[in-house]
C-alpha cells in the first residue's frame, strides 16, 4: 500500500488498513460515508471518493440501500468461517444471555453480593399500600420523597440543589438520552474521554453528534490537549467521571475538576457527569456538581449497580432551567417513569442500614480491585494504575483481546476487549476486568492471553 497523498487516498489508507488487519472482516459492512467523516474529519465527498477507488480496486462493494461492504474475495484463502464478530452487540447479548454467565467481562456485581433480603422486605411493604398509591400515572419530575430523598444524599456530597432539580429517570443511559433530545443539536460536538464506557458511543451515533475523543490515562484526560480540544472543536457538551471512571477506575483531584470547570465555563460547555458507581467512588472525592454549583453540570446517576438492577431507577440533577426542559423532553419522549419502581427504591433507601450496607460493599469491591490487581499482576501482566476507585480494572493481556473473548466465550467465559470502548472499534490488547466476577477462572482466561 503506497504512503497517501491527499486526504481522499488518506481515507482509502485507513480503509485498507482495517481490511487487512481484519477489524472491517469480509462480507461486513464498513462505517457509512457519514460516519467515517466526523471520525476522520474530513468531508463526506473526500470518504466518497475514496470509496469509489476503493471498489474499482474491488476492495469493498456498494449495495443499494445499504451501504458499503468489504468483498469477500479480499480474503478467501482464509477459513471459510468467520469467526464471532467482537462488537458491542455481542458483549451485550452475551452479558444479558444467562443469570449463570461468568468471566471478567460481566458489568454487573454478583446477586449474591446484593441484599436480596431487603428487596423483597420492601416489595411485601409496597404490596401493603393502598391500591389507589399502586396506580398512580406519576409526575414528570417523579415520585417526590424519593426525590427529597436523594437531594439530601446530594447535600452528603456537597452538592446544593433543590427537589425541583432533579428528575428521575430509568438510569443513566435514559439520562444521557434526555439531555441530547432537549440541550443538544445533531451535529452538535460532544467530547468524551476514551476509553470510555461503551454504551455513550452508541447513544452520542443514535443522535447524530459529533463525537471527538480525548485519550486518558490513569489520571484522567490529558489537560493540555484537553484545553486545545475546547479551544479548537468548541464542544457543547463533555461526558465525563469524577471518580471510579468506566474502565480505567481514576478519580480526578479537585485542581483538575476546577481547571476542567473553567474550561466549560469559559466555552459555555455542558459537562454530562457520569456518577453511577458513586458508592465505589474514592472515600472524600469531590464531584464536578459539587464544585459547580449544577451551573456548566448536569449531575447523572442510578441505583442498579448497589441495589436493584431490573429496577431500573436512576436520576439528573441540574439547574432549574435544565431540569424543566429534561422533564418536558421526558413527557414528550416517554411520558412518566414508573413509579411504582421509584417506590420501590424509596422503600430500600428508607430501610435501617442502607448505609452501612453500602459501606460494608464499598468495603469489599476494594478488597477484590486490590486482590485481582495483586494476582494479575503476579501472573506478569500490567494494569493500567492502581485505581483507588471502581470496580473495574483495564487490563493489559499483551495481544490482541479481541480474540482472547472469542477464545474465552468457547469456554462459556465472557471477556470484555478493550476495542469496544472507543467510538469506532479498533484492535487493542487491553480489556475491562470486573473485580467481582474475574477470580472464578482467572487463570484460564490468562493463560489464552499467553497463548500464541
């Protein structure tokens, strides 16, 4: 493949490149003319043009109505079965498949490291209400002791707001989706930290923004490109974590919360938090909502990693004007939440030792994150930091993790590779290991990432 020229012979490189490496397989459809145009920054007729020198040299082929394919000539000397397409839709299929499937891919904590017993305490207790509670339509900011409620746990984490400003939501992806119908524009540039949790490039594709990346490491994003990306891209919003970051674990210190805040601030960006494993977040960090007062932040979060998962209850916090417009945006798009599950998680808040449950499995996700990274690491492998928050580690298996999941799943184990927590997947050696469900058969899954 000779070196490109222009940024039409640019684009077909980059094309080629990820047939021949196999990230775009035969028979499959490549990213759209679009897509690839916001990724790569250039026009959609330079990605054009470059598709059509790319099928006069039969590399991929155009199918009406449906975009384009790589041909599977391109690789026929190869096995004549392909093996499983690594995307997002297979890890969630497979992490949704079975109450019984295992691996270090699983994003959820073990029931057994739940309380089941208050669950069913507090649904016997609802059950006991009058019906007449029982069938009520709902509100759109939602059931409002839950409400009042949750702003005096806000209050615990020096975040000030009122019950006005918060609006419930069936979780944090329902959020996000709220705040890109009623404050976001097609179009609109959107900048989220990578890696990133996988489910917010799916949401930002579906609403058509521009999604432009912003590396991290351990630390959190680099501030000195993070300042040129705001100076140069003008984002209308940031998607970020304070602490316990999906998958890299870090917590941010208050001097890079405030520097971030004062680039918002300074640009007029929204900052979408992303707080849903607060209870595994760094004893005394600080949040951006705490720091800015839910001015430049709209605060996110859910219960279903702590308490009940199919609940499905989670909520925003921002200023007056933005949880009007997300509870009008909601009505619209949805009409109530259920409040019946709303009830329901008032109910286990309300119950004597929710607290100290909480903390006693704060307690014991560290315990395991520190446990796992000591056998990992043991075993020669790296982890990215020493994350003092979370529930996941990002590991370095040291070849390709996509095919380690392939190899995993064959063996009924679920490993969550690395590609997928970018907004185009790419080949990567690393993967997203839960601490809570890696130790049952951690050795086979490091002994397929040393086989060659």
């Amino acid at each position: 493949m000779l070196a490109p020229h222009n940024r039409t012979e640019m684009v077909a490189a980059w094309v080629e490149e990820r047939i021949d490496n196999r990230q775009f397989l035969p028979g499959r459809r490549i990213p759209s003319v679009r897509r690839l145009a916001q990724l790569l920054g250039v026009s959609p007729f330079t990605v054009a043009a470059a598709f059509e020198n790319l099928a006069v040299a039969g590399l991929i082929e155009a199918r009406r109505g449906s975009g384009c394919y790589v041909r599977a000539q391109r690789h026929a000397e190869l096995l004549a079965v392909e093996p499983p397409q690594v995307d997002l839709a297979w890890l969630m299929q497979n992490m949704l498949a079975s109450a019984t499937a295992k691996g270090p891919g699983i994003g959820v904590l073990p029931p057994s490291w739940l309380d089941g017993g208050t669950v069913a305490t507090a649904l016997r207790a609802i059950g006991r209400e009058p019906s007449v509670r029982l069938l009520d339509a709902g509100t759109a900011f939602g059931f409002e002791p839950l409400r009042l409620m949750l702003q005096r746990r806000l209050a615990s984490l020096q975040v000030e707001t009122d019950t006005d400003q918060i609006v419930l939501t069936t979780g944090v992806t329902h959020g996000l989706d709220l705040v890109l119908r009623a404050l976001i524009k097609p179009g609109d540039t959107v900048l989220v930290p990578t890696p990133s949790w996988f489910g917010v490039f799916a949401i930002l594709a579906a609403h058509r923004v521009r999604v432009i990346t912003v590396p991290c490491t351990a630390d959190g994003p680099d501030p000195i490109l993070l300042a040129r990306l705001f100076a140069e891209e003008r984002p209308r919003m940031l998607v970020l974590s304070a602490t316990a970051q999906n998958p890299i674990g870090f917590t941010l210190t208050t001097a890079a919360i405030d520097a971030i805040l004062a680039l918002a601030r300074q640009h007029d960006t929204l900052l979408f938090e992303d707080d849903i494993y607060s209870d595994f977040g760094a004893e005394g960090a600080s949040r951006f909502a705490a720091r800015d007062g839910l001015k430049q932040v709209i605060y996110a979060r859910s219960f279903s990693k702590t308490l009940l998962g199919n609940a499905r209850v989670g909520f925003l916090a921002g200023s007056r004007e933005h949880a009007a417009a997300l509870a009008e945006r909601k009505i619209l798009s949805g009409f109530t939440t259920p409040e019946i599950n709303e009830r329901l998680i008032h109910k286990i808040l309300a119950s004597r030792g929710d607290v100290g449950r909480v903390a006693e499995l704060r307690g014991r996700v560290a315990d395991a994150r520190t446990s796992l990274q000591r056998q990992v690491e043991a075993r020669g492998f790296s982890v990215c930091g020493t994350p003092d928050s979370g529930m996941f580690l990002w590991v370095d298996l040291a070849r390709d993790a996509d095919a380690v999941a392939v190899q995993a799943q064959s063996k009924g184990l679920l490993v969550a590779p690395g590609s997928l927590f970018f907004p185009v997947p790419h080949p990567s050696t690393f993967a997203r290991f839960n601490v809570a469900t890696s130790t049952t058969e951690l050795d086979t899954v490091l002994d397929l990432a040393r086989a060659t």
